[in-house]
C-alpha cells in the first residue's frame, strides 16, 4: 500500500479553514479512499470571525458565536492544536510543538508532508513605543475583545468609586491607536455600550468619558474612499470622540499617552489596532518572501518557483490580476481571503488529479465599516452609503459570510433579542483569572503567631 498524499495546513483562520473545509469536499472520494489526507496546525480549535468582535466587545453578539469549531466544520480532516516553528520545505517537513509535546516535556516533532499551504496569517504590528508592551491592549483575538469590554466597564466601577480626581479623569479616558476598520469599529461600538452603561451610574454622565482616535495618516477608513471618511469623522466628532489625525504616539509609560502632538493624556487604557504584518513563522521557512515579509506567490496562489508549496491570504502576496497597473497586490483582508482559499483547494485538487490551474482573479467589489449601533459607511459596486442603510448593509454582508447555517442563524437570533431587550452591562472580568478565587479560599490560614510587620 502507498502512503496518502498528506496535505498540510498551517493556520486554522479564514484561508486555512476555508481551504480546508473546501478541500474535504473536492478530495471527498480520496478521503475515502484512504488516498489523501488533510491535517489542519492551528494555535486555537476554532477559527474566529474577526469583523464580528467589535460587536463581541460591545455585547451585541455571545463570544462563543464569534468563533466556529474547527472539529465540527472540518469532520474529515485531521486537527492538530499546536503552532508551526519551521518549515524546511526542501524536505517536505515541519518542526511543530503540540499541547502534547509539551506535556511530554519532548519540545518539538516533526511532521512530514506532500502539498503544503501556509497560511497563518497576521499578527499586530506594533512599534517601539515605550509602555505599550506594558500597558497595550490589542484587538485581534475573541479573548482580547472580550477582555477589552471587561476592562472598560472595570473602568467605570473605578471613576464611580474613588475620590481621587486624577484617577477618575484616567480610567474614563480611552485611547485607541489606528484609524483602519478595528480601530474605528471597536471604539465606535464600545463607546455606544459605555454611554448607555453610563445610565446605570449615579455619579458618570456620558460627557464624562474621553474617547480619543489617533491616526498617524491624513484619514481614517481609506477603504471606504476619502468621502466616506471625512463623514465617518465628522459623526464620530458630533458624538464627542476626539480624533486626531497626522499624530503619533510618542509613549504611554506611566499610564499616560504621550502624542506626537504634544498632548499628554493620563489614561489606564490604551487599544493598539496600527495595522497588522505576517506571522514570524515566515521568517523560519525556506520560502521566498518579498520586502514586507509576505510570500511570493502567483495568480495561481502556488509560492512563486515552488513546488507543492501554496499560500493566501494575510501571509501571501498574490498578484492582482485585475488592477489596471502592473505590479500590484492583493489586498490582505477577509474579502480576498474567502475568495482565494476557494480557488487554492480547487487548484490543489487540480495539481494532485494532474489538471490545469485556475488563476485567481476577484475584484475589489467595496467595503463597509460599522460606526455603532444604526451607524456606518460603505462604498460598494461605486454606490456611497451612510448611516442606517450602511449599518444594515454591514450586518447583512457579514452575516451572509459567517460560516455554517448554525452560526448564521445564532448572530441573528442575537441581533433579534439584542434589539428587544436591554444591553448587558455585565463585567465578567474574573473570566480571566478562574482560579483565583478558589487558590484564595485552599491558601492556608494565617499563623496566629505571626505580628504584623512595622
């Protein structure tokens, strides 16, 4: 008997899920047959639906319909919860660390392959700001979301309870750094679910807050095009938010953000969303990557003049067929993403049954940005819209892209109840540390004998 043809997914997001789901399906008579097999590498058992974690943060959606279970969705493939280190393609094998190598305290093991796809996606971009690894909070993951609206409602409990001014001002003070669509959405949706918060304190007016955008560029939501923008600014200035453009921060150390401006901001709360750059595991691969660490890769989403060896989405730089000029790429966002993760599997199918290529060619239809609730822009098919037909459109858009008839009908489940009742203001910050209480209550007593130190 002959080995399967063991195809290898690094990444468990859009492209690596995506792909795979597709590929069970175009490899279902080799699955079968015991001729092919897929085995998916990913960090989380889940893969989460990025646009939806604004609205995670604000509590317009549960946590758990943000993410899809990777074991239910791809129920013909191989699952393997680790993370990738290296890839030495000449040999056709990956050096991972699993939950079980860590266990066994062995470190790494190797896993070898026939067709590889890479696609592990981003990571925050961050600069060398001093105070931000101390004090940063990022808004990439379901459990950074979740977190952030912990920590902001945490925020609130703090002002309403102590009568230190300074202290009061810095917890009611929220910086978000990044002007692109995580940045602008989770402010705008948190922001909507602090103001209402605030009704439920006896001593914080909505006014009380501070909320401050910083953009290092002349605008925010390039995507949505420059008019949309300036509207999406002037409705987040009329709702009092403080938006800086063509400024940096310089620091937060201290707990104070420091701008480029000159400004000093004493706050406890400082939201990095600057733009994302590709997973470091490129980096400990033999694959060719272009100046901005992204791999080359063809119209064909195969590794520009390697066999075997495909990638889409964040971690690929896929030519744009499409753009009038020569050169250009792809954009890295989910639109692309989707897209491409279709045409990859149909193209390893095609590779591995000896047919013909398909070349990847999509282009760029529009985008939508929610502002909070019954707010938005979007610049579609050439058409601009603004307020509630934008906000509409942008819920009505994701919720046709979430994956599984389950997860669909959840999200709408949700915004259904979510628009009959009251918000949850709910702080479930012991989420975090599950343990405390229970290590607090199995310490052993304090010894009578022991005097308090002077």
């Amino acid at each position: 008997m002959t080995e399967p043809a063991r195809i290898l997914v690094v990444g468990g997001g859009y492209v690596g899920m995506y792909t795979a789901l597709r590929l069970q399906r175009q490899l279902r008579a080799e699955l079968r047959a015991g001729a092919a097999e897929i085995v998916v590498v990913t960090p989380e058992p889940y893969m989460t639906y990025q646009p939806f974690l604004p609205e995670a943060a604000a509590g317009s959606i549960s946590p758990r319909h943000v993410v899809v279970p990777l074991r239910r969705v791809l129920d013909r493939c191989r699952i393997v919860i680790g993370e990738v280190r290296s890839v030495d393609h000449a040999k056709r094998t990956a050096t991972l660390a699993t939950l079980a190598t860590e266990e066994e305290g062995t470190g790494t093991t190797e896993l070898t392959y026939d067709e590889l796809v890479i696609a592990p996606g981003s990571v925050s971009r961050t600069l060398p700001v001093p105070g931000l690894a101390d004090h940063g909070i990022g808004f990439k993951t379901v459990e950074e979301a979740i977190g952030l609206r912990n920590h902001v409602i945490e925020q609130m409990d703090i002002a309403s309870s102590t009568r230190d001014p300074a202290i009061r001002d810095a917890a009611l003070t929220f910086v978000f750094v990044g002007g692109g669509y995580a940045g602008v959405e989770a402010l705008a949706e948190l922001e909507d679910m602090a103001r209402y918060t605030a009704r439920y304190y006896h001593n914080i007016k909505p006014e009380d807050l501070r909320w401050v955008l910083v953009e290092a560029s002349d605008r925010i939501l390039p995507e949505v095009g420059a008019e949309m923008g300036r509207y999406a600014i002037r409705e987040l200035r009329g709702r009092n938010i403080d938006v800086r453009l063509e400024t940096r921060l310089d620091s937060c150390e201290d707990r104070v953000a420091v701008l480029s401006d000159g400004t000093r901001l004493p706050t406890r709360t400082v939201v990095w969303t600057a733009g994302v750059k590709p997973a470091p595991v490129l980096t400990a691969t033999d694959l060719p990557l272009n100046e901005r660490g992204r791999l080359r890769c063809t119209a064909e989403l195969a590794v520009d003049g390697v066999a075997h060896a495909w990638a889409a989405g964040d971690a690929a730089a896929v030519p744009d067929v499409t753009a009038e000029e020569a050169g250009r790429e792809c954009a890295p966002n989910a639109q692309h993403a989707v897209r491409q993760a279709k045409v990859l599997a149909e193209n390893i199918a095609a590779s591995l049954r000896g047919r013909p290529l398909t070349r990847y060619a999509h282009a760029y239809v529009g985008s939508v940005a929610s502002l909070g609730l019954h707010k938005g822009v979007a610049h579609v098919y050439g058409r601009k819209l603004k307020g509630y037909p934008a906000w509409f459109m942008h819920r009505a858009y994701h919720l046709s892209r979430v994956p599984t008839f389950n997860r669909k009908a959840r999200v709408l489940a949700e915004w259904t109840l979510s628009g009959l009742f009251k918000r949850e203001i709910v702080s479930l910050g012991s989420l975090e540390h599950p343990r405390a209480e229970f290590e607090l209550a199995a310490a052993p007593p304090p010894d009578p004998g022991d005097k308090p130190s002077s």
